[in-house]
C-alpha cells in the first residue's frame, strides 16, 4: 500500500490480509480546511475539517475493505489551511500496524536441475526459509506436474529427496507461512534427460592362453558392465575344441585342469535391460612338450647354467647311436631351436643369438620327451 498527501509525503509501504478494514486518519487539521480522500484514483468523501485545529484525531472516511495487491491512498488540502503530519492504519479489533510488514525468503541450492539419463536415486532439493521480522509455522512441498507422481514422504522437511526419475520434466512447489499470515512460494524445475542412444554392454576378458599340458590348472575370466543400465544375464559357451563340461556357465571366471592337446574356444555372452547384447572370446591352446614336465626326473644333463654362448647337453649312455631330436622353446612356446643328431651322446648347441631369459630343451629320445630347463643370461 501506498500513502501520500498533496503538501507532504507521508509514502510508506504497508501489507495487510485480504479482507481486512483499514480506516484512514488525519491530524492537526487547520481551522476551514477541507479534505479529498481518494484511493487507487477514485474519489472517495470529502472531510470538513474545520475545528480541528487542536489536534485530535478525525476519521476521515468510513472502513473500507480493501482488494488483495498494492492501493494508493491521496489526502489532498481543498481550501483553508490544512497539512496532515500523520496517518494511522489498522485493522478492526486488532493493534495498529506503524510499519510495513515482510514476507518470508526462500533461498536455494538450485531453482533449476538438469540430471542425466544415467543418475542415482537421492538427488536432494534444497529450500532454507527465514523471516525477517517474524517466525515460519508451517512448510510444504508439493509437486505440481511430472512425468509421474513421486511419494513425498515428509511434505514439511526443508529439502526434498528425489527416486529414480522417469525421463521428463517435473516442477515442485515449497510454500512457507509465517506468524504474520504471510505466505511465499518458490517453484523447482528438475528434468532427467533422455539418452541419445542406448549402450551396448561391455565386456574384457582374459587374453588368449597357450598352455602345455600335464596337471595344468588354467583359468579364464571376464568383467560386464553397463554405461546406460543394468547387465540381467550372462553366460560362457564353448565354441571349439574337445567337449569340456563347463559346469556353472554364469560364473564370473571358469577353470579347467588337466585339458586334452588341441585348440579351444570359449564366448562369453551378456544381456542388459535394454535388449542389447554383447559378446567376446577367449582361445586355449595346449601343446606339447608341458611345462611341468619340466620337473620330471631328468636323464638328460645340461651345462652351463646360466649359459651365454654354447649350451652342452649329456645324453643316456644307450643313445649313442640312436637319433636324437633337440627342440628348444622361449616361455611363450615359440620353438627357436630344432635340430636332430647321431652318434654322439654329447651334443654342443650355439646360442648366444638368442635373447637372454628362461628356456626349454626337449630331447627326443625313441620317442620320449626329456626335459630341461636353462637360463641364457646377459
């Protein structure tokens, strides 16, 4: 509400409740004076004033109710001498009111949140309310459009916790009132995004194998996950290779122990919520000679060990003249040395191009497999 005179402005802001009477009064009127009272432009009475110079208080007009929003109320002088250096204003049955009255403030962590398609559920919506000049009885969210409805579960809390949204816009209302029957509302947007396009599920597994057989356990294993949801099923299958009873086929990892020679293939297969599939292999390949025949009872002696340059290798008594096979293989399996000799059981083998590390010597005797292992160093 606005107030002002026509000689001195008296302007100040005032609130009052819908529906509430407000009777205007002026002060120390001179004597023949004249008054005009108007409220939002519109001439309301004129008032004698005349006699009133001693300075009582005179009604100038009626109660009158006054409509919900801002009024502007005009004294104005007619004729004779009169000023007005005070107004009062009060509701009926109550105190007057001298100043203007505040409304509650809402403040906020964010009016507006923008959550991607991919969020957690317990996203928090923050209001902190306070009044200036007065005290808040009551609060309240209250959701006003959304793609669904969402339980509020404490309505009168100063934050809002959020579920899972579905893809949309949701608006919410927190309202406050205070001791003076004001009232304020702040309104929150939260949207989540929809995505772009759906993701498959990913999938690592372990890297291909080559093993050597003979008492080997080997293990293989694969990690799913899902960037846009939730992986509901998974599965290994063998492709390839000898029958193997697999055994849980939904496990995580998958270990075979003593596995027949020969080429395997294994897939692993997962499904997420969204329809989609993905898939990768993993590849077993067992050999011989076995690297744990390594420790088998040798017949067959090396020397040196470690070796830089030549590799000297005693072979049985009984083979003297019998051919001999020599193989020799890295850790990786790979043959870098293959060769077959007679009529000696003392054999002499160049290596010094070989690059230093660990190594395997197969002599193949009628046969037999015996196996050494050496070290070529630097």
């Amino acid at each position: 509400m606005r107030t002002s005179t026509s000689r001195k402005s008296l302007a100040r802001l005032l609130h009052f409740v819908f529906g509430t009477n407000v009777e205007y009064w002026s002060a120390r009127s001179g004597a023949g004076g004249n008054v005009k009272v108007y409220i939002d432009g519109k001439f309301i009475a004129k008032i004698n004033c005349n006699g009133n110079s001693n300075g009582q208080s005179v009604a100038l007009y009626k109660s009158d109710t006054l409509a919900l929003g801002w009024h502007d109320i005009m004294i104005e002088v007619v004729n004779g001498w009169v000023y007005v250096d005070g107004m009062k204003f009060y509701t009926v049955g109550h105190e007057t009111v001298n100043e203007a009255l505040n409304w509650p403030v809402i403040g906020s962590n964010q009016d507006v949140m923008l959550l991607p398609y991919k969020h957690s559920p317990g996203i928090k919506l923050l209001a902190l309310a306070n009044d200036p000049d007065g005290e808040i009885i009551s609060k309240q969210w209250q959701q006003i459009a959304g793609s669904d409805t969402l339980p509020i579960v404490n309505t009168a809390s100063d934050s809002l916790v959020l579920p899972a949204l579905q893809t949309g816009v949701y608006t919410f209302n927190f309202t406050v009132t205070d001791n003076d029957s004001l009232t304020t509302t702040k309104t929150f947007w939260v949207a989540r995004q929809a995505p772009t396009a759906y993701h498959k599920p990913q999938i690592k597994v372990s890297n291909n194998i080559q093993y050597h057989k003979k008492d080997t356990t080997i293990s293989i294993s694969g990690t799913i996950t899902d960037n846009d949801g939730e992986i509901v099923s998974h599965y290994w299958i063998q492709k390839m290779g000898p029958p193997v009873n697999i055994g849980d086929s939904t496990l995580a990892s998958l270990e075979f122990t003593n596995l027949p020679v020969g080429y395997y293939v294994f897939w692993l297969y997962a499904f997420d919520n969204d329809g989609l599939s993905s898939n990768k292999y993993v590849t077993i390949e067992v050999l011989e000679p076995t690297v744990a025949d390594v420790f088998r009872l040798q017949k067959v002696m090396i020397f040196p060990n470690p070796v830089q340059k030549e590799l000297h290798l005693s072979l049985p008594d009984m083979v003297y003249a019998t051919p001999v096979k020599i193989e020799i293989y890295n850790t990786n399996g790979a043959k870098v040395f293959a060769n077959k000799f007679s009529g000696s059981n003392q054999l002499t083998i160049p290596v010094q191009n070989m690059p230093p590390g660990l190594y395997i010597v197969t002599s193949n005797i009628n046969n037999k497999n015996y196996i050494n292992k050496f070290v070529i160093g630097n």
